[in-house]
C-alpha cells in the first residue's frame, strides 16, 4: 500500500539516515581504487582530464578493438566494473545516467549491460542490455531505465528477472564486426526509483574466513594436481607465513596460458552437498587482472575428448583485485530450491572475504560425479602476470547459505537474534500491560481545545453544515467540521489487522479444510520458532492468502502474531480481544491527540463516534487496463472502456453500503491508491501509458478509440498528424490496428500525448466523482493518494476538477524536499486543499530487518523526524492534514501482500508502544490548531 521510493537528507531537517546514503553505491570516476578495479578485455581503459570530462576532474576513457566479420562471434571488446566489495543494491533507483563523449569522427555504437548474482552465472533474463549510438564528436547522456527491457523500449533487451538488490557487474561492450572505437564516460548518477523499489542495507555479521567443506590441493602435504597440459606457466613451490603456496607467472608468449588441474581419475564430489569450487589467490601486483576459470565434465577435446570450453564445459571469469589476497568462488550447478525470502529486507548474513566467479558461457551445471579437469587461464596477454595461489577447495555454496533463516522470530513474532527496550519476554509482561490498559479503559478525555468532531474549538466558528467540508481562511486551506471549526487532519494509517499476516510457507490442497498440506517454501517455513498446531487455542490466527503481490509463494497460510499477543494479553478469546483493542487503539488516539483515524480502518471503527475517520474504495471489476509499462501494483484502468461506469458503481456503492451515508463523522472517501498514472522524472515514464494504449487496436481497446478519434478530430487528415509527429503512418486504419513507437518523442506527438494524458484523467475523475456523489452525496472525494512517482502534471490538473481534496503519498524527510515532492510546482495553479495520505520514518534498532521507506538511526531520530515533517505541512497553506503510514509494525518476516517487513509503527507487533515517538506526536498535536491558525 506504501509509496517505494527513498528520499535524500535535507539540509534543513535533521539528519535523516535514508537509505540511498547507505546502499546506493555507485561507480565513482573520481575514486582510484575504480579504476583499479576496471577490467578490459580487447579494451584498454585509463583515466583522463580535459575532453570527455563533464563532472570531477577526471573520466574513464575507453579503446575498444576492431572486430573483423570472422571473430564477431569469437569475442566482444569489453569493460566490466565491479562493486568494491558487496554487490551494488540499486532497488530503490529506476536508472542510472551517464555522459559518453564520443572523441572520434564515425559514430560510436556501445551497450551498456547490468548483471546480477544469477544472471553472472548466464542467465540471460538475469542480464539487462542497452544499445546506444553516440554521433561523431558529441557528448550526450545516457539514462539506462532499470526495466526498459520488460517496457520493449527501443535498444533494451533481457533483463525480466535482474535483481537490482545484488548487481554484480556493470560492463560496456561492443558487437562487430567493427573498427576500432572510442568513448569517454563521466557524471554516473543513480536516478531515484518510478515505482515501488524499496532497498535496505542488509546487517552484515563478519565470519572470518570460508569454511571448508573439502580440501583440494593445499599444495603442501596434498599432491598439487597441476597438469602437465598446463601451457606457457611457469610454478614454484614458496612459503609463507601459514603454510606452502605456489607462486604462477603466466606469460605473454601464448594466447591463452594456463594453469590446469587434473587427476588420474575425474574428481567425485557428489557427495559433497552444496559447495562452490574456491581458489584462494593472492595478486600481488598494484593491476587488477581478469582471469577465466574453465572446468570440464568430459575428456577435453585437445585429447580426444568432447569438452571444448562451451561442450562439455563451464567457462566463467574473475577480476582479480589489485594488491588483495582473496578467496574466489565457482558455482558448479544453478542453485537449488527457491532462494526467494518473500521480505524486503533479510537478517542478518555472514560476510566472508570472497569474491564471486562469474559465468561466462557454456553449461551452467556439471556433472559433479564425473569432473575431469579445471584450468585458470589468461587470454591473449600482453605481458606477463602473476598470483600467489594457496590452496584449492570445496566450500559452502555462499549464494545458497540459507542458515540465517532459521528460527529468526519467537513465539511472539520478534526477531529472536536481538534485544532491545519494547521485546516482550514472556506472556506475564504482556497481561500486565494488558491490565494496565483496561484499568484506564474509557477515561481518556479529548485534548481541552478540541471540538466535539476534534476541531478547533478555541478558533473561529464558520458555517457548520452537519458534515465535514473545505474553506480556504485567511489563504490557508482548511477543513471544517460538522459543527463549524476548522480542522487540521492527523492520524495513523492501516488501523486493522489484515497487514499483521504474515506467509508461514504452507499451502494446502483443498484451503478451506485445511486439508493436503504442503511446504511450498522451505524456506519460508524454517524462519519461525514456534507456530501453533491445529489444536492451539492461538491456530485461530491462522488465515489463507489466496494471492500474493509478491513473495517466496502466490499464495498460501498466514499467521497473524499480532492477534495472537493481544489474545495473550488480555486473556481472552480472539473476537472478546479484538473488540477490547478496538476500544484501546480509540483511547490511544484520542490520548496521543490525533484528529481522524487514517486510512484504511478496519470496519468497526465506523460509527464509533469518537474520532472522525474516513473510508476507502477500490475499483475493481472487468473493465480493461492500460499498462504504463512500470505497473508496480498492476496496469490502470481504461476509463473509456463502458464498462467501467459498472466497477465504479459497485465500488460506491460497496462503500455507503458499510457507512452510514448521514454520519458526520465520516470526512470523505479515497477511491484507489498509488495508481501508476506515470512521472516526470524521464519521457518514458510521463508518457508511457499513452505509448502503450496507442500501440493497441482501437477495435478492442475503447482508449485507443477515444485517443483516436480525439486525433482525427484535430487533424482531420493522416498527412497533418504526419507532419506534427514527423510520421510516416500510412492511413488512419493503421494507426488504429496499431501504432508502436517506443523511441524519443517529437515535440508534436509530446504536446499530444500530454493532451491525452488530460482527457484520460477527466475521464477517470469525472466517473469516480458521479458515483461518490450519488449515492454520498454528503461527503467528501478525498482524490486517488498519488505517489510521489506516479503523477504528472496532466493527471493532477484532471484530478483537481472533480476531488474535494487532493491527496498525496509523500515519502521524504519534509513537504521540501525537491527531489520527491515534484507535486509542490503545480499546487499555487491547482489551489485545492491537499493532504499527505502517508510518510513515515522507521528504524533498524528494534529487531526489524528493514526502517521502512525513509530510514533514520533510532527511535529518538523517529520521534524528531515525526515532527519535522508535520510542521512542514502545517506551514504549507494548501495542505489541510497528513497521515502517518502506519498505527502498527510490519510483521518482522514480512506482510503477506508484498514482505514490507518495517519498523513504522506507534506500537510493535506485540502492541508495545514507541514511548519517544508518541510523546513527540502527542505534543505535536497539542500545540496543533495554534501552530497552524494561532500564527
């Protein structure tokens, strides 16, 4: 439900630890240890000033070869840069840019590749490619969009499945044939995320070194196993401080040195389990040097056998790291089972000083009973190198290590590696502070300025309605309460239980009896301490999922913790606890001085009459969707197609059906949420949903149809929409089968498509505004909550026609901050009443794996940054409330929906309140109504 993208620190605001300081790094053309690091292969790179360089004092300068018609199959001229440790975890970035100068006379033709931890074993769809062509002389930037190959744009292709939590190698290549090719590239930034990508930096424990499973050759008191097939190297036994080395020079007189290892009978490491084949290797030159490591299953065929480096064989690469002694490791088979964890961040992981091989080309598995040799080599060397290798082994496979998993929560849902001040120990801490609840139980009073609905009863009194409404006063915006107050709207998202689930990994063949039990994720499954049998009181927590967003299985068993300790601490039955924490969580509103519940409240809230609260619609139905092509919660809806009207209807009408449609403290209704209407951060993403729907036929899609004939309307002709567009569509009955375009935008199609953009949102607002206000007709639109990635100019001016009150998902430090409130430029042009629907601020120091969306180093920074952003909105005239997204933590193994598995709760998963944070909120919204009117 939470808007995904991270903000930066401010200078204004106290320091915020988001989390692009921490894990976004990025290659630095400024940094030595980079170029170091670079590794070229029919390439030679250096660092230059002057021409090229566009940021800094210095760029990367790269000489591809020339490539003749017969090698273009034979080898790609290369550059691949490595992260400087940890892989690079780009999950909460939609792109990076770069500028590439092109130094020559002839254009220059690069691709750009990113590679993650699977795809660096081949997998394609685990490799994202871009194509680009850099006209002679001319320095251009580049934006590579992280899912520009599952958007088909143009020069993109792969990459389904890259896994931007673990990038392994950033490389630029060429295809031949081709002449020889320079480029120079400065100024790489990593561009903030389009959708919901959310990165975490993973606690990392130190583990010393890799365990081993098996020795090889220790070259020491174990045969050395070097072959006499070893060519163009030369060995010598040497020692060192912990034991016999060999030291290998590998010279320039061959293409291809190497060094090959070789038994009398092939190695049988099938009983092994899972391992990876590591060499600890020492480069004691100030060079990185990029070796390959070949390992064959079959005889090779030098010696009439059928290996030959692709049959047969598993040939993959290594940088080895200038100056660093390290252990390399191979995986010899793809990894077994599904690694999928189904949270947004892991625990804690073991950290050893290891560099992954990456997978070149030929097989992927071997056969690990029958391996007959394995060889590190060079190619076409033009001088001579040297290493230190100390042993050769079998080690734990460190991509598939899932030791970290076990047991990670208790019997109440904590994580069970840690403590900290609000862990509950035992059910007797739970029922005393249950007791102590209940002995307060109803008497908490309404702060003393606060009206009967929670206005402002010591201001002015406006004209009372009997239902909530807007005023602009004094030329600040305002809502008003039924009885005449101004109002300022405060309060905590997700007020429920369905997000306290979390997915135990079971499935079931027939769901509804529980009955064919199955583990789906092992994984999943060995993460808790203690779930109940079938028999256990507490089993009543258990629920099925029958779809899942995303996670380690689409669908299964959840169990909720959270019911389960309320039931603990008031000693009771699930039903008799739920209906004591409902008069609790009111009490505590009222206590901690919020105006309304937020967002998304379980039902028995309304008509409460204690707090002013609001409803929520989604649009459902079978009516068509358009895909903007980054559809993170899926494609929106086609408000053309008729039946839409029919979905829109049901919605409204589910909606009063659960309220009471004359009930004055209802404040209005939100109508979906983070719709991926689109952004304007790059042209793909602002005009992505109108590239899509016009590449559809206007005889099955109704917007294809309306967009055509709105078209047809304005130029009447083919010919005229050809020379705006700078097009060559044959006839209007081509352009409506279908009309593909996927490359840069003319200034006229820009201006059309934005003309799209408008009627498409008039549209969507005017239907969902027609059926609010017919069947409650007494209440406000509270707007669609746009995410700060998902709205454009076009769809804000449509929306601000039809809502009551514009509602924005903001996920920043502060209502400032200028890379993600992009809303702010058009709110003096709208002049509507605006609400933040959620921010929050969360932290690691409570046992949860992951701070949420903006992450800050303790639950003192929560507290201080809680009230930073709140008066930033109380200081902004248009924005009349904010909402913090939520009232309870995520569960610590992750929500069922999606795995958001953050510390962004007034309380924790066993209802323990965040003392600091709720006294900062409290006095906060104290001083509430004089901070914003009293000035």
């Amino acid at each position: 439900m939470t808007a995904c993208s991270t903000s930066s620190t401010t200078s204004n605001s106290p320091t915020s630890n988001t989390e692009q300081s921490d894990t976004s790094v990025a290659p630095d053309f400024e940094s030595t240890p980079f170029f170091s690091a670079a590794s070229a292969t029919h390439a030679t790179v250096k660092p230059v000033s002057g021409d090229g360089v566009t940021e800094g004092e210095r760029a990367l300068a790269i000489s591809f070869d020339a490539v003749s018609e017969a090698d273009k199959y034979n080898y790609w001229p290369n550059v691949k840069i490595f992260p400087q440790g940890e892989p690079w975890n780009w999950n909460d970035k939609g792109s990076f840019t770069v500028d590439v100068t092109n130094p020559t006379d002839k254009p220059a033709n690069i691709i750009f590749k990113l590679v993650d931890n699977v795809g660096q074993m081949g997998a394609a769809t685990n490799q994202l490619n871009y194509a680009v062509t850099i006209p002679a002389g001319e320095t251009q930037q580049v934006e590579m969009l992280f899912n520009g190959g599952t958007r088909q744009l143009d020069g993109y292709w792969d990459g389904q499945k890259l896994n931007l939590r673990r990038l392994v190698e950033l490389q630029v290549f060429v295809q031949g044939p081709m002449d020889a090719q320079q480029v120079v590239l400065d100024n790489f930034s990593l561009v903030d995320s389009t959708g919901d990508f959310v990165s975490a930096q993973e606690k990392v424990i130190e583990a010393g070194p890799i365990p081993t499973l098996k020795m090889v050759t220790d070259f020491d008191t174990m045969p050395s196993l070097i072959s006499d097939r070893s060519t163009s190297t030369t060995v010598k036994r040497i020692k060192r401080d912990d034991g016999k080395a060999i030291e290998v020079v590998f010279t320039a007189d061959n293409a291809y040195p190497n060094l090959t290892f070789k038994s009398s009978s092939p190695f049988d490491w099938s009983e092994i389990g899972d391992f990876n084949l590591a060499f600890d290797i020492e480069n004691p030159s100030s060079d990185a040097l990029q070796m390959f490591v070949r390992v064959d299953q079959a005889e090779n065929k030098n010696w009439g056998g059928t290996a030959d480096g692709v049959n047969d064989s598993l040939s993959s690469y290594m940088t080895l790291l200038p100056n660093q002694r390290s252990t390399y490791y191979l995986s010899l088979a793809e990894v077994a089972g599904d690694m999928t964890s189904g949270m947004r961040s892991e625990p804690p992981k073991k950290s050893y000083s290891a560099q992954a091989i990456s997978h070149g080309w030929g097989l992927t598995s071997l056969d690990v009973s029958n391996i007959v040799s394995f060889q590190l080599y060079l190619q076409n060397p033009t001088s001579n190198a040297k290493i230190i290798m100390d042993s050769v082994r079998l080690v734990p496979n460190l991509d598939a290590d899932t030791s970290r998993y076990t047991n990670i929560v208790d019997q109440y849902g904590q994580f069970s590696g840690d403590t900290w001040a609000e862990k509950v120990t035992s059910d007797e801490q739970l029922i005393a502070a249950g007791q102590e609840e209940l002995a307060k139980l109803g008497q908490v009073k309404p702060m003393s300025d606060r009206s009967l609905y929670g206005g402002w009863k010591a201001g002015p009194k406006l004209e009372a309605t009997g239902y909530f409404r807007t005023e602009k006063v004094d030329g600040k915006w305002s809502l008003v309460d039924p009885q005449g107050y101004l109002f300022f709207m405060t309060g905590l998202d997700n007020v429920r239980m369905d997000d306290t689930v979390t997915m135990t990994g079971v499935d079931f063949d027939n769901p509804a009896a529980r009955e064919g039990r199955i583990v789906a994720s092992e994984l999943r499954n060995s993460m808790f301490e203690w779930l109940p049998e079938d028999d256990d009181p507490y089993a009543v927590n258990y629920d099925y999922a029958p779809y899942v967003h995303s996670g380690a299985t689409k669908k299964g068993e959840v169990f909720s913790f959270y019911r389960t300790n309320l039931m603990r601490k008031y000693q009771t039955d699930r039903d008799s606890a739920l209906e004591t924490w409902k008069e609790v969580t009111l009490d505590r509103m009222q206590e901690w001085g919020f105006t309304t519940l937020g967002n998304w409240i379980d039902p028995m809230f309304f008509g409460s009459e204690r707090v002013a609260y609001e409803a929520h619609g989604w649009i459902n139905g079978n009516h068509q969707r358009i895909s903007t092509g980054n559809d993170y919660w899926g494609p929106i809806h086609d408000p053309f197609d008729p039946e839409f009207v029919n979905s829109t209807r049901e919605m409204a009408e589910g909606v009063a059906a659960q309220v009471d449609k004359n009930d004055p403290w209802l404040v209005g209704i939100f109508v979906d949420n983070e719709i991926s209407w689109g952004n304007v951060m790059n042209e793909a993403n602002h005009y992505g949903l109108i590239v899509n729907a016009l590449s559809l036929d206007a005889k099955q899609s109704p917007a294809k149809a309306a967009f055509s004939a709105h078209l047809k309307q304005k130029y009447t002709t083919i010919d005229a929409l050809n020379r705006a567009w700078k097009t060559q569509i044959s006839s209007w009955e081509t352009f409506d089968a279908s009309f593909e375009h996927r490359s840069a935008l003319k200034a006229g199609m820009k201006s059309d498509y934005s003309d799209m953009l408008t009627l498409l949102a008039d549209k969507y607002f005017s239907t969902v505004d027609a059926e609010l206000n017919r069947v409650l007709p007494n209440h406000m639109y509270m707007g669609a909550r746009f995410a700060d990635w998902g709205v454009t100019p076009e769809i804000a001016r449509g929306a601000a026609k039809y809502v009551d009150v514009m509602s924005y998902n903001l996920y920043a430090n502060d209502l400032n901050d200028p890379k993600k409130a992009h809303f702010k430029q058009w709110l003096a042009e709208l002049d509507k009443p605006s609400v933040i629907g959620e921010f929050h601020f969360g932290s690691t120091d409570t046992g949860l794996f992951h701070g949420g969306i903006v992450t800050v180093a303790n639950q003192t920074q929560r507290a201080e940054m809680y009230t930073h952003y709140m008066q930033s909105v109380v200081d902004n005239p248009y924005f009349v409330g904010a909402h913090w997204f939520q009232y309870l933590d995520s569960p610590a193994t992750g929500r069922a929906w999606d795995g958001e598995n953050y510390n962004i709760g007034f309380v924790t998963i066993a209802d323990e309140p965040y003392v600091e944070l709720i006294e900062a909120a409290t006095e906060f919204n104290r001083t509430l109504y004089d901070n914003r009117f009293g000035k």
